[in-house]
C-alpha cells in the first residue's frame, strides 16, 4: 500500500496530512502544521529550502 504525503506550502505556516491508500481505501495516518511566523522571511525561506 502506498504511503501519501500531501504538503501546504507557506511562508508563515505549512501543513501536511499523510494517508494510507490500497486503491480503494484510504486510512488517516498524520497531519499537522509547522509554524515559523516569528522568524524573518530569509530564516523561513532557507528553513523551508534545507529540510
């Protein structure tokens, strides 16, 4: 079965979910927001940008 992560990119804060699909069923696995507002745009692009 294959594992699916769908991302959310933004600037301030980028989301994921990852679900679990045969095909024909899908199971939730994860989901979750990070959050980087208080860094300056050069900080959260290269955050971002490095992993």
């Amino acid at each position: 079965m294959p594992i699916i992560l769908g991302i959310d990119p933004g600037s301030r804060i980028t989301g994921f979910g990852v679900i679990d699909s045969d095909g024909t069923r899908h199971r939730y696995i994860a989901s979750g927001c990070i959050k980087m507002a208080k860094l300056s745009l050069p900080e959260r692009l290269h955050r971002i940008y490095a992993g």
